[in-house]
C-alpha cells in the first residue's frame, strides 16, 4: 500500500511577508509592505495564516479590495490551509510616517510638478469659450495617454463648470489621510475636482483667491506620485484659473481646444495668446468637431472649417514659434454617449473617428517626450 505524501509544511512568516509585497493599494499604488500596512503576521503548525493590515484611515473604501488581494496572495502559497485578514488603522504617527515616506522628505506645501528637475510635462487644456469640447478631449487624452503606458493625472480646474468625474465614471469622493488627498483611479487615470467635494450638484460661488488656493490645494494636498503627464482641465477665457496655473505651475504648456467656427476660433486665439504674459508655452492646437462624417462617407462641416488651423497659424506668428495643429477631431455621438455614461470613447469605441483621432493627438504628446539635454541623471563621480 503505498502511503500519501506529506502535506507541505506551511510557510515562514518572512515567505508570506514576500507574499505580501505583491499587494498593492489600489489608491496609493505601491505595495503594502512599503507603506508600513502589515502590523502582524502569524503562521499555525497547521498552515493557517493571520495577517493584520492597517488602513490608512477607518473608512477606506478599498478595505473590501485589500483584504481580497491578501487572501488572494497569501493563500497561492504552499502550505497555507486558511488566511485571515484582520484590519486594523493607521495612528496619528504611523500616518505621519505614511506621508513623509510618500513625499520623499520634500517639503509638504510644495507644488512638486514646479520643483527644479521634476519630470512630469503638464498641459493646461484652455478654450476661449464654452461648449467646444474642451472637458471631453481632456478626459479622452488623459485616458489615451495612460494607454500608452504613461502615469497620468487629472485636475478638474473647471471650478464652475466641473464636468470631469463624471466623463470618467469616478463615482466616490476622495480619501483623506489627515492632510493628504488621495485621488481616485478611474481608467488608470488619477483625477481630483471639486465636484467631488460638493454635496449634489450645488453650484460653486468663489471669487479669485478661493479660486487660487482651491488650485494650489489641488496640486500640493494632493498625493500624485510619479505621474508622466498631468492635464488641467482649464474653465473658457482667460480669468483667474488661468492666471494661477501660470503662477504655480510656470513650466506648463498650453493645449488650445477651438471648433472650426471663425467666431470661436477669434476667441481660442486670445486664450493662447495669454502665452505672451505668462511665458508658457503653447503646445498645439486641437480643433474639435471638425465634421461630421455621413453614412454614404461624404463629410458635412456643420461649424465651418479652417478655425484650427487659423488659431494654429496666428499663435505661431504671435509667439515666433511653430505652433501645431496637433489634431482635428470630428463631430461623432459616441463622444457624447461616452461622456454620459463615464467611460470616455477612446475605451468605449475605439474604432469610431473622434476615438482614432484622439490617440492620434496622444500619441503625437507621448512622443515628445522633454529633452534630457542639460538634465541633471543624478550621478556622482565615483571615487578612485
């Protein structure tokens, strides 16, 4: 009679440690055992395994998650017969500890996208006027782009007119872990807006330094990471939000939304030209609803055409750069479809025209990525 073979032993505490090192918070994005979130890890002779995990505060709404990734992870390994997951939170110090280890010992009140040798390109999506579209090529470029493998953020500085979470799906407020705002994740895309700190749809009456320091709390409180690319989703003209992007992010460059319109394309040339003041750089230009494509396959310009390339063509020769025309994106119900419903048509329909010519727009701003020439590598001479 041959006899059954032994049950594996269970695992060693410091095996499911490195078991645990595969979690990741789903909001912060780094694994549990670098945020200081494993408080305890007990194995039986048995192969039951205890692990305790500390949230960062009481009412995280990615608990249900964390404790799934754990038993997920723990229990793939050799041994184990049972995992349970005991929460517990994070106290003031541990906290503490969490936000000094995320900002790298930088200076709390510091913009980082603003600090000497920071990495991330940020573009301020400006329109001169209203309902061009401004919101939806935002949300769809941001989501391209994160496609395309980059880290990518989202600030919906359109304060009145904040439209942003729900083009996105982003259906919760915001965790707050004392001081710290971690944004939610929808489509690999981190975004923050005050909408999601207005109860219902209530209005918001601010004037210009409210406005500022909503801005500034946006871009310091709030935890980013290491994004490749931010977008700010600016309000129409050339008020207060603009001012203030300027003042606190003065290495970002301008993407001008217009329709080919001539009335809104006069208009888009004065958001860009804002450029001459505030010294930023106009990244291009994206004309919106350029057409509208029939079923027979003729096109109908039901707000004219050429504006683009009008307010591409004035910017260069006001500003002595070139300034391209990075796309031309066409009238198309699934963008509209895709807004409602929060999930942005470059994922929605990826075939459909508005969807091709947004990555085409991404993709061109992945490419040119920022020049390393004169870029400090961080390197020192070794000794000899």
């Amino acid at each position: 009679m041959t006899a059954s073979p032994a049950a594996p032993a269970p695992p060693s505490p410091e095996q499911v440690r490195e078991a645990l090192a595969g979690v990741v918070d789903p909001e912060i994005r780094r694994p549990v055992t670098e945020l200081g979130m494993v408080d305890g890890v007990e194995v039986s002779p048995e192969g039951r395994v205890g692990v305790r995990l500390l949230l960062t505060v009481a009412g995280c709404p990615m608990k249900d998650t964390l404790t799934r990734d754990t038993r997920s992870a723990v229990g793939a390994l050799a041994g184990v017969t049972e995992v349970d997951v005991d929460l517990g939170v994070m106290t003031a110090e541990q906290r503490e500890e969490l936000r000094t280890h995320l900002r790298g010992g930088q200076p709390e009140k510091e913009v980082p996208f603003a600090r000497p040798g920071s990495r991330t390109r940020v573009f301020a999506v400006a329109s001169g006027k209203g309902g061009v579209g401004k919101s939806s090529v935002t949300v769809n470029l941001a989501v391209a782009l994160a496609a395309e493998g980059l880290s990518v953020g989202v600030v919906d500085a359109d304060v009145y007119g904040f439209s942003v979470p729900r083009m996105l799906g982003v259906d919760r407020p915001p965790t707050r872990v004392d001081e710290m705002i971690l944004p939610p994740i929808a489509s690999e895309v981190k975004v923050i807006s005050i909408g999601m700190f207005v109860p219902g749809n209530q209005p918001v009456v601010w004037r210009g330094p409210m406005l500022h320091r909503a801005l500034q709390q946006f871009l310091v409180d709030v935890f980013w990471g290491d994004l490749d690319v931010l977008l700010l989703d600016l309000p129409p003209g050339t008020g207060d939000i603009a001012i203030s992007v300027a003042q606190l992010l003065p290495g970002s460059e301008l993407l001008v939304v217009t329709t080919p319109q001539q009335a809104a394309a006069e208009v888009a040339e004065r958001a860009g030209s804002i450029a001459t003041q505030t010294r930023q750089h106009v990244a291009g230009v994206i004309e919106n609803m350029s057409w509208l494509e029939l079923p027979d396959g003729s096109r109908m310009e039901v707000f004219g055409s050429g504006g683009g390339e009008r307010v591409a063509g004035s910017l260069s020769r006001l500003l002595g750069t070139d300034v391209p025309l990075l796309g031309q994106v066409p009238l198309d119900t699934a963008v509209r479809a895709g807004g409602d419903e929060g999930v942005p048509v470059v994922l929605r329909d990826p075939d459909s025209p508005a969807a091709v010519a947004l990555r085409g727009v991404a993709r061109g701003l992945a490419r040119r990525r920022q020049s390393l020439v004169g870029a400090s590598l961080g390197l020192t001479p070794a000794g000899r």
